[in-house]
C-alpha cells in the first residue's frame, strides 16, 4: 500500500483492544477480503494483505509495543513485518528500538557495565513464645554469612594488585549477537557482567571479594507480632562479590503453642472449666492473663456450657499500633463426678423438687420425642 494507515484502524479495533479482541477481528476481515472469496479483486486482495500485515504486527507483544510507541517508524529500514517501507525513521536497526523500549527494565541493553551484583538475601526463623508475642523482646541470634573479605577489603584482588578492562566485552559486562533482526545482548561469560577481570585474585577469598565468617545480630521483636511475622535487617544478608552492596536477613517469627490461650489476630481465647453450681447459681471466676494480671470473668446464673464471655482490652496488643484486642472465655460446664453422701442427698432432694421449667431446652427435646413417638 503507498499509505501508511493505522493498524488498529484496518483491523477495526480500539487500541486498548486485548489479544483475542484482534485476533477475532482479524479472522473476521481475513475472510471478508480473501481472494477466494472476492474472485481475484485487486482492492481486496491489497486489502487482505494490510490487515494481515497489520495483525501480523499487534499479534507479537514485543512488536505491538514498538508499533505503539514508534508507529511504521519501528519497522522502518529493513526492519519492517511484511515488506519494507521508505526512510530511516531514526533507528539503524530493531535492536536499538527495543533498546530505547525496554532497556531500563532489563538492566540497560546496548551500552554499560552491567550493575554490581547486589549480595543474596538470607532468611532466619525463629521460634518465640506467646508471651514474647505478647511483651516483645530483645534477643542476639548468631548466623554465619558470606562477610567482606578482611584481606582485599572486598576487591577481590590480591593487596597491590588491581583490575582490569574485560577483553571480551571491553568493559561493557555484556557481549551482543545478532540474530535475523533482533540483537540479543548476554552477560559477558568472561567477566559474569562486571566489564573487569582480576588480574591477582586474592588469596582468602578466591577473588570473590568475601568469606564465610559467622556473625552475632541483635532482634528486636515489636509487642504484638503474629505466626509468620517478618523482620528485616537491611544489610545483613550475603556480601555482594567484589565490593557489591549486602542484601537483607528475614527473619521470619513462629509463635509457639500456648497451653492455656489460642490466637486470632489481637484475640486471645481460653477455656474454663466451670461448675454445675456456678453455672447454675452465677459467679466469678479468675483467669491469669499475659499481662500478669488476674482478670475477674463474670458468671451470669443459668449460664450453659459453650457460652463465650468477652472481657474487652484483656487480649493481645496492635502490632505497631495502640490498643489491644480482647480475651473471649469459653464456660465449660463440668459435672461432678465424685460426691460425698451429703452432696448426694442434696442433689436428690432437689431433683425431687424439679418441674421441668428449670431446663426448658431438656424438656422441650423430650416433649418432640413423645410427638415423634405418639405417645
């Protein structure tokens, strides 16, 4: 075609247009313009040819961006899908259009010494008690890690010697080929991207400009941290080869089981085993809780067994925040199982003054039983 019309206009599509959206369009137009169908129309067979020229380009993720951005320009030169078209359009070829595109986000392609590579990142569990999750503390722990190496001061070159202009890449830490029309550019093998080789390695770490050494790390743990909590020490992870920056130590916290309290979030949950005749009569009860304090539960009379009571502000405290949750008791009725003969004779005197409106959960079940039975 002698113009340069739209992609997106010829395949009928907004630009915002996702893959099976184009994909749908063309199949639509390509069978509208075939040859085969239109009896060897020349508008049409041109037609057929610039929308399949036009999804061949939208189609490819890389491609579409370049189009997108540069318009024809992004083929232009030689570098065009589907024949070449007139002028240079700024580029000399794709590699520096996806160069201009995308070399920032993949570490700069065509020009500079691949960044130092920063040091791995290391993780470290631990195992706290509640109390510790509830209180917080202060704890060293000891790790051994890859350090700066003492002798070369992280170089990596032996004392007196220095480094060099890679051969390979010439300093540049990448080594570029060409492959039809795209340039793909690698990490020099020569120099693993740093663009220098050393001359004299030293002789304590190899020319890795670090050793393994191990390290005592003071933790603060903050008041309130859960299962899973994660701590980070900026800086304390693996040294980075030949003078390259540390990376960071996780630490990740796991709160051991409690024997008396469950958590959810700032919510603390307990058990308590009550009475029959505090259940029955009311009262109160005391439960120990994580801030050392006794904390007095209320028994409403007639309370039933599976009935939580909350006591507000009794529970775990807001992870770098104010306030704290609560504590949610459980009243587990328990019968007694031992009596002495005087509580026996107590027990059936009071049955024997029992009408049933006492338990009216007990009466009612067994009155639908007596309608189940017809009796």
């Amino acid at each position: 075609m002698s113009t340069e019309i739209d992609y997106y206009e010829l395949l009928e599509v907004e630009r915002t247009a996702d893959a099976a959206t184009i994909k749908s369009a063309y199949r639509k137009l390509a069978m509208k313009y075939h040859p085969d169908k239109t009896g060897g129309c020349t508008d049409s067979e041109a037609k057929f040819k610039a929308v399949s020229e036009a999804y061949e380009c939208l189609k490819d993720p890389q491609k579409r961006a370049a189009y997108d951005r540069f318009g024809h320009a992004a083929f232009q030169n030689g570098g065009g899908f589907g024949g070449g078209r007139g002028g240079a359009g700024g580029f000399s070829d794709l590699g520096d259009i996806f160069e201009t595109i995308f070399g920032q986000a993949a570490g700069g392609f065509g020009g500079g010494r691949q960044a130092q590579r920063r040091g791995a990142d290391l993780r470290y569990d631990m195992e706290i008690t509640l109390d510790d999750a509830y209180h917080g503390k202060k704890t060293e722990i000891e790790i051994e890690v890859s350090a700066p190496c003492e002798s070369c001061d992280g170089s990596g070159a032996q004392p007196g010697t220095g480094v060099k202009s890679c051969g390979t890449c010439h300093g540049h830490g990448q080594v570029r080929a060409q492959q039809g029309f795209f340039v793909v550019e690698r990490t020099c093998p020569s120099c693993h991207g740093a663009g220098q080789v050393i001359e004299s390695p030293c002789r304590s770490c190899r020319g890795e400009g670090r050793v393994d050494k191990p390290k005592t790390l003071s933790v603060n743990i903050p008041a309130g941290v859960d299962e899973g909590t994660r701590i980070r020490l900026s800086g304390e992870g693996e040294a980075g080869a030949r003078g390259a920056p540390a990376g960071d130590l996780y630490i990740f916290l796991h709160v051991k089981r409690h024997a008396i309290f469950e958590r959810d979030g700032t919510t603390l949950f307990a058990r308590a085993p009550v009475s029959f005749t505090t259940a029955a009569l009311g009262g109160v009860i005391e439960v120990p809780g994580l801030d050392g304090r006794r904390h007095e539960i209320k028994i409403p009379s007639g309370i039933q067994s599976g009935k939580q009571i909350r006591q507000r502000g009794a529970g775990m405290p807001v992870l770098n925040g104010r306030g704290q949750g609560d504590l949610v008791i459980q009243v587990d009725v328990e019968t007694p199982t031992k009596l002495s003969a005087k509580q026996r004779e107590l027990l059936e005197a009071f049955r024997e003054t029992e009408t049933g409106e006492e338990c009216p959960q007990s009466t009612g079940f067994f009155s639908k039983l007596k309608e189940l039975w017809g009796d």
